[in-house]
C-alpha cells in the first residue's frame, strides 16, 4: 500500500517530466528560436519551424546588421576580402554554437524525462536535480551572462591595436559582439550543466537489474554523454577550421591548439565514465549490502549446521562473488568507437585545415 510520502513523490516526479515535456525549464535559447522566431514562421510556413530554420533567421539578421554599417562605413568591398570572409565564419560560428546549445539541452531533458528521474530513489535528490533544473534555465542570469560577453567583446578592437592584427573594421566587429551576445545563453548552460552531470554519481537509483551496466539510466546517460561530446568535437572542428583559415597562429600554437582540444575532449570522456562508474558502483555496493544481511540473518536465526542453511550460504556467497567480480565502469567497445570518432573529426580538420603548413614543415 503506497503511503502518502509515496504519492508525494510520484507526484513530483511526475511534475518534473511534466514540466519538461511541455517546456517549463525552457532557456533563453527556447525562447528566441521556438516561442519568438519560430512563432513568426509558424504564420507564413503554416508549420512548427523547426530550431535550425530560427537559427539561420538569427544568423542572417546577424549578417544583415554587420554588412549594413559595413557598407555605411565604406569597408564593404571586394578589396576587403578577408574582413568578408572573417564576417562570414563569425555568423558561422554563432549559428553553430546556438544549435548545438539547443541539441545538447535537449539530449540533457530527454535523459533526465525519460531515464533518470523515474529512477531517482530519493526524495532529496530528486529536489536537487529539480532545483538545478530551474537554475539551468535561468532566463535573467542567461541575458547577464550574454551582456558581460558582448561587453567583453567591444574591447577586442583595442586588442587588436595592441598586438598589431589590422582593424578588421566596424562590421566584422558589430557582427562579433552579436556572436557573443548570442553565446552567453550557451556557455551559461554548459557551465551548469557541468554541475548537474558530476551531482549525478551521488544520487541513490532505484535499479531494478543486477548489472547497472545494462539499466535504462546508464543507457540514457550514456547516450547523452556520447551527444554531447560529439558536439564538442564538431564546435572545436568548426573552431579549427577558422583558426588555420585566417592563420591567427603559428604552426606550433596550430599543434599545440589542436592537442589542447583533445585534452578538452578526453576530459569530457573521462568524466563522463567517472559518473556512470559512480552510478554502476553505488548500486553494486547496495546489492552486495544486501546479500551480506541475508547471510547475516542466515547465521544468526538458524541453525549454521543445517545441511540446507548450508547450501543457502553458500549460493549467497558464490552470488555475492559474482556480484562483486562485475565491472565497476561502463567503459566497453562502443565507448571506445565513440570516442575515437570524437577525436578524430578535430584532428582530420586541422591536418585538413592546415594542410599547406604541415607540408612546408616536411619539405624543409
């Protein structure tokens, strides 16, 4: 019989998932491309606009604006090439990282909504998660953050004037401060989500199979993980392209950039397997626990002499040596294909990209 406590949980857990489904922690990013752009095309498409079409509207609006006091200030032309193209891969880039914000917080709502938070076995944790919900869409500290950014980027142009880089001009850095203000959003979820992803190790998971490895939780988890690092390695790509393209660095900062970004990546990775294995060895230590009361409760009410307490001892203890032999980590072939394929998109970028300076480098 289901207590009130009982109900009382079910039913904040429900309201969780309910609030996900119908976009109760939406971020600033949700409200910019679905609820205002998205709206605005619903009326001339007659259908849901889907987030990648807002974010084009974003980027050439972005565009629109740079090109225009571009061409008021007289550095839109054909001799000015490069603050073109720089211009360009600026929009690029911006289009980019607010589409994989609006994938990775999806990725991160579908696992908790449809595999974590039915699992959650304890009130307390289930207010945690909750309570990071709502500071991770956070709309006022969201447009701070993206304020800050886009003050941070108007004083690029005396950066430029200090270490001798042309002006690229008063476009290119219009188009850099939108980029930035559109950023922030992005960054401030990446930040806190950060912070609920490393809690997730700690939460007691009512897992209901031997071997975590193979529960719902570990499998949503794993797949949010495996998304989001693979964003990560297609932004750094995306980066890399830019950086060998306008040769903002030497061919020694050019390996040592691209070395930085796997540690970034295999980072990523091993947290992410530090939280699975967290996961997979509370559970494996709840069982073992339990088995050890059992035996507990064997030796003590009955008689240890007894042909048949014998026996049940003695499959608890090969139960509770199986139990203990099984992995701790979640780490198995398809982990290592995933992240092979994460690391190799940046490193087949950056010899792609920076091909014609690797051959200078042999042909010396």
């Amino acid at each position: 019989m289901k207590t009130d406590v009982d109900v009382s949980f079910i039913d904040s857990k429900n309201d969780i998932k309910n609030k996900i489904e119908t976009g109760g922690y939406s971020t600033l990013v949700d409200i910019v491309l679905d609820k205002s752009i998205g709206t605005i095309l619903q009326k001339f498409t007659r259908t849901k606009a889907p987030y990648w079409a807002s974010s084009l509207v974003v980027l050439c609006v972005t565009l629109l604006i740079g090109t225009v006091i571009s061409v008021l200030n007289g550095e839109f032309s054909t001799t000015n090439q490069p603050a073109i193209y720089f211009t360009a891969w600026l929009g690029g880039m911006g289009f980019l990282w607010i589409v994989c914000s609006k994938i990775g917080y999806n990725l991160l709502l579908n696992a908790l909504g449809k595999g974590v938070i039915d699992y959650i076995a304890l009130d307390a944790d289930l207010k945690d998660i909750q309570k990071k919900l709502i500071a991770l869409s956070n709309i006022k500290l969201q447009i701070l953050l993206s304020v800050f950014l886009g003050l941070i980027a108007l004083a690029w142009p005396f950066i430029w004037n200090k270490v001798g880089t042309p002006f690229p001009g008063l476009g290119p850095t219009a188009v850099l401060v939108l980029i930035w203000l559109q950023t922030g959003p992005g960054v401030y979820m990446f930040i806190f989500y950060l912070g609920l992803a490393t809690g997730l190790n700690r939460y007691q998971f009512a897992i209901h199979t031997v071997d975590a490895r193979s529960s719902e939780v570990i499998e949503y988890l794993s797949a949010m993980f495996n998304g989001i690092l693979l964003i990560g390695s297609v932004i750094l790509a995306a980066f890399t392209i830019g950086l060998a393209f306008f040769q903002f660095l030497g061919i020694q900062l050019y390996i040592v950039w691209v070395l930085g970004g796997w540690g970034i990546l295999l980072l990523m990775f091993f947290n992410n397997q530090y939280i699975l294995a967290g996961i997979i060895k509370r559970h494996k230590q709840k069982i073992l626990r339990e088995i050890q009361i059992k035996i507990h409760s064997l030796e003590t009410d009955s008689n240890i002499g007894d042909k048949e307490t014998l026996e049940s001892v003695n499959r608890l203890l090969d139960y509770y040596d199986r139990i203990e032999r099984m992995p701790n980590s979640a780490l198995q072939i398809g982990e290592i294909f995933r992240l092979i394929q994460a690391l190799l998109l940046p490193i087949i970028t950056a010899l792609l990209s920076g091909i014609k300076q690797v051959i200078e480098i042999f042909s010396k």
